[in-house]
C-alpha cells in the first residue's frame, strides 16, 4: 500500500512537473501557461515528490525507503515520458486525418 | 575575441572532449557492458529463475519453520557426508523452495573443488533429485565472470568494463547539457534526434541507480583491483582472519579435538536467533567439524530489510549448544563495504523493490543499447555509400547485431536447453551453457553473413518466437503449465511464463520498427542543410 501511495505521488510530482516545462506546455496546451501558474505546479510537484519521499522513509527508514525512492522517481519519470510521447503521437494522427 | 567568447569556446571544448571520451568509452566495451547489464537486471530474479529450471522441485505453498529444517538438514549430513570439516546451508525463503547446502570433501586431484553441494527438501532434509542446472546462477554468475576462461581473468574485464562505464557516465553528464531543460523531451520519427533523446531519457531517469550501480559493481570486487592496502596493514594469520569476520560469516574451520560427541540441537540454536531477528529472518546455518568436540555452528541473519551485506551472526558451541558470540556490528570501513554490496544485490528488496531494480535496470541495458546504436546511425548519415561502408562500421554494425539481439535469442536458448537436453545427459549443466554460447555464436556469424537490417529483423524475430513459445514448452514438458501455476497461485512459474509473453511483444515491437525504418540519403542538398546542422548541434548536446 506504501508502494501505492508514493508511485503515485511519484507520478503526480513527475506530471505537474513535465506540464511546467516550456514545451511540453507548447505540446499539451498549445501554448505557455502563465509564469504563476508554471511556479504553482513547480511547487504541487515538488511538494508531491517530498511526500512521497517522506512517507517511504516513515515506513522503511533512511535505507530502504532511499532506495525505494529512487526506484519509484524513476520510473515515475519513464511513465510520465511515455504518456506524453503516446499523446503527442495520437495527437499528430488526428491532425493528419483531418 | 572578448573573454565572454573566450569562455564559451572552452565551455564548447571541453563538452566535446568530453562528448568524444563519452563516444569511445562507450562503443569500446560497450557490447561486453550490455551483456553484463542485460544478464545483471535478470539475476535480480535469480533464485526464481532457479526455481523455475527445477520444476521437480514442488512449490512451497507455506514457508517452512527454519528452525525446523536447519534440524532436518543436520540429521541429513550424518548420514550423506560424516567427517566432513564444514557444511552450510541456505535455509527455504519466499522466493527459494528447497533448502541449499555445500560442504567440504576430501582433498581430491590437484585443479578440484574440494566442495560438493546440493538440494534438500524442507518437508523431509533428504537430498532431492532435480535435474544437473545452474539456472538464474549461471547469469549471475556470468554478468561479473563471464564464462570459458579463468574467474580472475573475467572479474578483471569485468572491472574494466565497469570502469569504463562510470567514465562513460561521468562525461556523459558533462557532455549532456541540458539535463533538466529536454527532460521529458522526446522527438519521435526525427533518425538520430530521437535515438540521442531516447539514449538521453534512458540515462537520466535511472541516472542514480545507474552510478550506483557501477560503482558499487567495483566495490563488490575491489579487494581483488586494489588488494595493496589490505596487504600492507595485515599480515598475520590472526589479522587476516579477524578481516575475514568482518566481511564474512563463513569462516575457515579451526582444528578437531579428535574426541566425538554427537552435534547438539541445531533446532534450539536457530530458534535462539529467531527470537533476536524474526521467525523469517534466518539466512544460513554454517557447521564446522560436526561431531566433534571442537564443534562450532554459526546462524546468520537473513538479507530481507536490511541495506547492508555485513555479516551478523550467532555462534554456538555445536557440542553443548552454549551461545558463544553474537556479532551485531562491524566496523565503519566493513560496514560502508556491506551497505554498498547490499546495494548492489538488493537482496534485502521486498517483492516490489526487486521489480524496481529489476525495470531500471533494464533501462540501463536500454541505455547501453541505444547508445552503441546511436554510434552506427549517427555515422551512416555520413557514409560517403551506406551500401559499402567502411571495415570499422561493419565490425560495430555487426557486433551490435550479435550482443543485442543476439543476446536475447542466446539467453532464450539457455531456458529451452533447461527443458529439452535430456535429465540423464552426463555434465548436463555445462551443456546448457555451451548450448547459449553455439547459439551465440551462430546469431553472431548470422549477423556477418545477411545484410543488416535483415538480420536485426530475423533475429529480433527470432528472439520473440523463442520467448513467446517458452510457456508452450514449459506446458508440454513439465507438470506445471501456466493454467495450473495460475490456478495454485505459482507465481513464480506463471510469473516467469508472462513475463515471457510481455518480452516476446517487446521484440515484436523492435523487429516491426525495425523493418519499417528506411536509411536515410546523406544530406546534400540546400533544403536538406537546416536538418543537418540541428543533427550537428545535437551531437554537441550528446
């Protein structure tokens, strides 16, 4: 359940933090979102991955939960890689049967 | 030129230099370092492994009391092998269902082992018969020895090899500036763009596993690399053998008295150190000198939720079952030595921590993979005609061939020699391994003798149909096909058998990618210039 609750906030740090990159905006909306609204998803992803991180070590102390943390951020990271380049590629589909 | 352009072009010299160790570093040894990565990331599954290429050996539907078994083992070795100086024995786990034991054997004919070893079951200590294999161990054992030449001679390529690839990962994160900018940057159907940027990917997620892998690769051997300190600062057997305690429970077996006395109860000293550690919590039982006054055993702690490979152990005097020495703790060096080893192995990995390796891992190889590719399509574009190009492009093209699909049809080869090579073929276990390495050397002449892009398709082809078919053969030649792991909740064999299908559709997935990629003219033309120069400018951010 541990597991659960920190590959998910994992994802969630990751996601927000791929929507405040510069062009992944560009890919996702369309446009560049507001510099406030950038430093707010900056904030919710940082804030996510330090949950995550907080929860693995409550549970499994400094060792483990290091490790475990490493392990869920990256591949978290591949997850959130790999949903945008599916996106990106369904998207361009579209507009090509357009 | 002013000092802000000054800077600049050092900033730029120093990127390429380091672009182009990164290049090297990486093709030279690249294709040894892609088999030890690849072979690496499955002996995170080794014991399954090894269950799985014993399927005479039941399931174990509950684990088994250890305190129990270790008695059962110990009543086993009076009767298999008396007199025998020191046996141990790994006791049944989660992911183990027999309980597995060496002991010493007489001195034989200079070049032998003096070691014989086994299967026991837990249910009844007797010595099992399964069939002669080496299972998930002969991958472990091969990601850091290698095979068909002398052990230290493959420990020192390994070590190279890893030296190499921490090189590798040091000026490729120099070389790659803008890390944090493209992280989640991918191009799709851009030729190198999207080679270099899955290269990138591959290499920044798992970034701090990958350092720590390699690094703690090196210090899982580097008595062996760096053996000068140790030998100056100990010298006597007394400091040698106070070193060994400290990075190891098995030690050598002190001197028999010569006066019998029968072994006290194993069950009692294992129980003992359950209470200390947790009724699952026991790792091995070593005995020295069985039988004799001078008896000592010694139960260990086990590896789960502990990131630390120090030995930690209760010794026992075997004749009166008297607690002798507990050892809870080593010294800072060893114990900075263990944490690292234990990193390494993550051996002490819940079921979910070891798939985590396990997928990183396997980016790892992705990384290792992609970039001795990267080296191949990067240079193609400039082939002055790619249907003649140079001796050493072939070489790395068909090299490439060999240690990356070749590699998954070699190791698929391996799990179907496990079930086809007949259970009384004399040294049966070195046959599977032979059969991995013809069936490498036969991807490796295939990929010399067809032209390219055919033998990436037919062995990635081939790779899939082998993998995909794996559970069939399972299903037909053993008792334990998929529906009934399913149905007993086996995960090991059901899991072992999907995993198949899920690697199966990754290779059909490369093999269609593949066949559908058209080589691209070289750049000649004005219009074709704006492309050229984005691909000059990725090869400086690489």
């Amino acid at each position: 359940m541990i597991h659960l609750v920190a590959f998910v906030l994992s994802l969630s740090g990751f996601g927000a933090l791929a929507c405040a990159a510069h062009r992944q905006q560009r890919d996702l909306f369309g446009k560049a979102l507001q510099p406030a609204t950038r430093h707010m998803l900056r904030l919710v992803a940082f804030a996510a991955l330090l949950c995550a991180f907080g929860v693995l070590v409550a549970q499994h102390g400094w060792a483990l939960g290091l490790v475990m943390f490493s392990g869920h951020t990256s591949l978290a990271a591949g997850i959130v890689v790999c949903v945008l380049i599916g996106y990106a590629r369904t998207k361009e589909q579209k507009l090509r049967h357009r | 030129m002013t000092a802000e352009g000054d800077r600049a072009n050092t900033g730029r010299g120093i990127r390429q230099s380091m672009s182009d160790l990164h290049t090297w570093v990486g093709l030279l040894l690249g294709w040894v370092l892609y088999a030890m990565f690849l072979t690496g990331t499955v002996s995170y599954f080794k014991d399954e492994l090894s269950q799985w290429a014993r399927p005479e050996l039941a399931r174990l539907a509950e684990r088994p009391d250890p305190a129990i078994v270790a008695q059962r083992v110990a009543n086993a070795f009076d009767k298999i092998a008396p007199g025998t100086s020191q046996w141990s024995v790994r006791l049944p786990d989660d992911r183990n269902n027999s309980a597995y034991a060496f002991w010493r054997t007489a001195p034989g004919a200079p070049g032998q082992r003096g070691f014989a070893d086994g299967h026991f079951d837990a249910a009844t200590g007797e010595r099992v018969n399964s069939r002669d294999t080496l299972g998930g161990e002969f991958f472990y054992r091969f990601h850091f020895q290698f095979h068909y030449m002398p052990v230290v001679w493959g420990r020192w390529l390994a070590g190279i090899a890893a030296m190499f690839m921490l090189v590798a990962i040091i000026s490729g994160v120099i070389t790659h500036k803008k890390i944090f900018v493209e992280f989640f940057t991918f191009r799709w159907g851009k030729g190198q763009r999207s080679w270099l940027d899955a290269h990138n990917a591959l290499s920044v997620f798992g970034l701090p596993f990958h350092a720590m892998i390699t690094y703690t690769g090196l210090v899982t051997l580097m008595a062996m690399y760096m053996p000068w300190g140790g030998q100056v600062a100990i010298k006597s057997p007394a400091e040698r053998q106070h070193m060994q305690a400290e990075l190891s429970a098995f030690t050598q077996p002190g001197k028999p008295t010569g006066q019998k006395t029968p072994l006290a109860s194993v069950e009692e000293m294992v129980r003992q150190a359950q209470e200390r550690w947790g009724r699952d919590n026991i790792g091995r039982v070593n005995v020295s000198h069985s039988g004799d006054v001078a008896a000592r055993v010694v139960v260990t702690r086990g590896d789960p939720g502990r990131v630390s490979m120090s030995p930690q152990y209760m010794e026992f005097d075997g004749a009166t079952g008297r607690l002798l020495s507990v050892r809870d703790q080593v010294g800072g060096a060893a114990e900075t030595r263990g944490v690292l080893y234990a990193l390494h192995l993550g051996r002490f990995s819940d079921m979910v921590t070891r798939w985590l390796y396990f997928l990183v891992s396997f980016t790892g190889t992705a990384m290792v993979g992609t970039g001795l590719v990267m080296w191949t399509v990067k240079r193609r574009q400039k082939l002055p005609d790619p249907q003649r190009p140079y001796f050493g492009f072939r070489l790395v093209e068909r090299l490439n061939i060999a240690s990356i699909a070749g590699l998954s049809v070699a190791m698929t080869a391996f799990m179907w020699g496990n079930r086809l090579l007949p259970t009384t073929l004399a040294g049966r276990s070195n046959w599977e391994v032979d059969l991995f390495f013809i069936v490498w050397a036969v991807t490796l002449l295939h990929a010399v003798l067809r032209p390219a892009k055919a033998a990436w398709v037919e062995q990635l082809w081939a790779a899939a149909a082998l993998l995909a078919l794996l559970p069939l053969l399972n299903a037909v030649t053993t008792q334990r096909p998929l529906w009934h792991s399913l149905a007993r909740g086996d995960w090991i064999f059901a899991g072992i058998d999907l995993m198949c299908w899920v690697l199966a559709a990754l290779h059909v997935a490369l093999a269609l990618r593949t066949a559908r990629d058209r080589v691209k003219a070289p750049a000649k033309s004005k219009a074709a210039r704006p492309a050229a120069m984005a691909v000059a400018s990725g090869e400086a951010a690489e």
